[in-house]
C-alpha cells in the first residue's frame, strides 16, 4: 500500500518523451474535441465520442507506473499536458484531467488491486472530497452509507473514490478517514447540474447506500496520502485555470484585432484597452512561472522518493489560488470588452462561462491564504494540511 505521495515512480523513466507524446495526440485531437463541446454541454457528460477520443490518446496511461504499461510522467511533466489540454476546452479536460489522473489515485491500493484494476483497459476514476458518510466496520470490509456533492467525471466513470470517516456502531472511530473504491454502477446520481458553465462536466451529487466495501478497496487517509492527493488536486487545478486563462487571452486579443463595424476603430487601437491587457498578460506570465517553480520542486521530491513537506503542499495551494484569482478577474474583464459577442453564444462566451465556473471551485478558495500564510511565516510543526486548512490530524 502507498502511504507517501502516491505519485507514480518516476526514477530512470523518460518522462519527457511521455510529455511530448501526450501533447503530440492532444494537439491532434484539439479540434475534434472542440467541436464536441457543445454538445457535452447539452448531456451534462462527456459524449461517447469525446470519451473514444481521450481513450484513443492515450491520456490516462499518464500518472501509470511504466510496469503496467504507462507513461510515468512527472508532475512538472503533467502540467504541461494538462495546462494544453485545458486551453483546448475547458469543460472536457476538466473532467478528462480527473481521468488522467487515474494511474496516481490507482497507485494508493495493494499493486494486486491495481493490476485487477488495469486487467481489461485504463479505468476511470472519479472521486469525492470531503468525508461525508458513514462507513462501518463489518467482517471482511465496510459498509458504506453517504451522499456527496459536486463529483466531476461521474456520469462518465467506471469507479468513484468516496472519502468517509470510520463508525463502530453509531461512535466514530479515531484516527483518519479512508478512501473507499466503489463502482460507479453501484451509486446513485441525483442528476442536479444545471450551471452557468462547465456543463459537459457532469459534477453530480450522488449517494450510496449499505454498499459493501471489501478491505482492499479501502485506504486509510494518513497525512502523507491525504497531502498526495491535495498536491495533485492543486496541480490540476493551476493548470486548468492557467490553459483557460491563456485561452482567454488569446481570443480577446484576436477580438481585440478584427475589423470593427465601418466607422468604428479596432478596440485593439484603444490605449486603455492595451494598457489593462498588458496587466493581465504580465500577471499572467508571473503566475504561470511561479507554478513551473514550485512544479520543478515537486519533481525533485518525487524523484528522491520522498513525499512533499508541508512548505511544497502550500506553495502548490498558493500557486493554484493565484491563478485562479487571475483567471476569475481576466475572464469578467474580457465579457465587458467582448461586448456583444461575448454576450451572445459562441466560443468566447463559452470559454468565460467555464472560467467563472471553474473559479468557483472550494479548493482555490482565497479563505487558504491564511493558513498558506501561517506556513510561511512559521506554523507549528504538528500541523498537517487536512482538505484546505491547516489541522492537527485527527487520530495523531
């Protein structure tokens, strides 16, 4: 069982080459899946063609260790692909980055479970955040009784990762929560995601009801596993709002260049408009070059097989809320300059909605900054991050 970072071992693999591999298929679907867009924003779920399309990629091969077959890609590695993958559409490499991630969240179980789990294809994996539930101890495994919110992927995956806390009888257990692996057949979608964007994401609500959960399908969440799967959550997270924003950037400025009406002059020739393009621009490219340091960080840790301190878990949370807070401003900035094209349906309009959207997530909430904050001026060492504080764990 993996207790550290979970990050596939990247040692002595070519990682780049599976980098490049990754960007080479993606630009050779990207307009392809563009095209489906609309029409996962009309399912509420990725279409059957966009899911060929992302299977075809090779895309979920990208975290997998190279013994069963997958590319090893690292973290500074992975962003790359990610941050490309988002700038192509923002609401299918929501949910596809999720799936690609399948190699990391596989790797937290037994290697026997994993090779189980990779027997017939790469798998889908959605998964939850906060451990809402009640699973109880029975012979054997658990009973697992929960609902939850906002799970992204599911309506499109083959397994869901429900986080829950442990009961005996009614009393809670002490120590961490687990992680439970529970088919995505066995839960029940509420079907409630009716939103301004990110439509073909298909972030339900669901429950699951008395489902036994054998022990090998549970993981405890020790403070090295939980802090692996929030540093990865927070590199998808920069990353889709840095390919998002830079999308944003590049269709307003080219908005900005069209001839306007007969009579009108080009918003590009207007001096306000290039001074506060500017800003963002720079903004962005500070953000962007602040994940790529703090990913380069990351990279080294993995390598030596340690997993990250408390300082590199902040430092991802910080970049992830930086550029969201870039994302979010530059996306309702560029709807007023947009005018009406912005307004009425189209690609820009798309590409804010899921900006706005995307920024709405809890984990870059700016309510982190006092805690990233604590980290960096001296937190007391038996504090872990939990979710998105800084906690004494529980059980420790």
């Amino acid at each position: 069982m993996t207790t550290t970072t979970g990050l596939a071992d990247v040692a002595d693999t070519d990682s780049a080459a599976g980098r490049d591999r990754l960007l080479a298929a993606l630009d050779a679907i990207a307009d392809d899946l563009q095209a489906e867009g609309p029409a996962c924003d009309d399912a509420g779920k990725l279409t059957d063609r966009t899911m060929e399309l992302l299977r075809d990629s090779g895309l979920g091969l990208m975290y997998v260790s190279k013994d069963l077959g997958g590319l090893a890609v690292t973290p500074g590695d992975s962003a790359q692909v990610l941050e490309r993958f988002a700038y192509i559409d923002g609401s299918i490499s929501w949910t596809g980055g999720i799936f690609a991630g399948v190699g990391f969240m596989s790797a937290f179980f037994d290697r026997a479970v994993e090779k189980t789990l990779f027997a017939d294809g790469v798998p889908n994996f959605s998964a939850t955040a906060y451990p809402s539930g009640r699973a109880v101890r029975v012979e054997g495994g658990y009973r697992l009784t929960a609902s939850y919110s906002y799970c992204s992927g599911l309506p499109n995956a083959d397994y869901v990762l429900c986080n829950s806390l442990v009961f005996d009888g009614d009393q809670p257990v002490p120590g961490p929560p687990f992680m439970f692996l529970v088919p995505a057949s066995e839960v029940t979608l509420r079907g409630n995601w009716d939103t301004i964007g990110l439509r073909g994401t298909g972030s339900v609500d669901f429950t699951v009801t008395d489902y036994f959960v054998p022990d090998h399908h549970a993981v405890p969440l020790f403070p090295d596993t939980a802090a692996g799967l929030l540093a990865v959550v927070h590199l998808g997270r920069q990353t889709w709002a840095s390919g998002t924003a830079r999308r944003l950037l590049d269709e307003i400025a080219a908005f900005a260049s069209r001839d306007p009406k007969p009579g009108a002059p080009r918003l590009a020739d207007n001096p306000v408009f290039r001074t506060e393009y500017a800003d963002f621009e720079l903004a962005y490219r500070s953000a962007r070059a602040f994940g790529a340091e703090v990913f380069a960080e990351v990279d080294a840790s993995a390598a030596r097989g340690e997993p990250l301190s408390r300082r590199q878990t902040s430092l991802l949370a910080g970049a992830s809320v930086h550029m969201h807070d870039i994302c979010r401003d530059l996306a309702l900035w560029a709807f007023n300059k947009g005018g009406g094209t912005a307004l009425r349906a189209g690609i820009l309009q798309r590409i804010i909605r899921d900006a706005i959207s995307g920024c709405q997530h809890a984990v870059i909430s700016r309510s982190q900054l006092a805690d990233i904050g604590h980290e960096l001026v001296g937190a007391p060492p038996e504090l872990q991050w939990m979710g998105t504080a800084l906690v004494v764990p529980p059980g420790l």
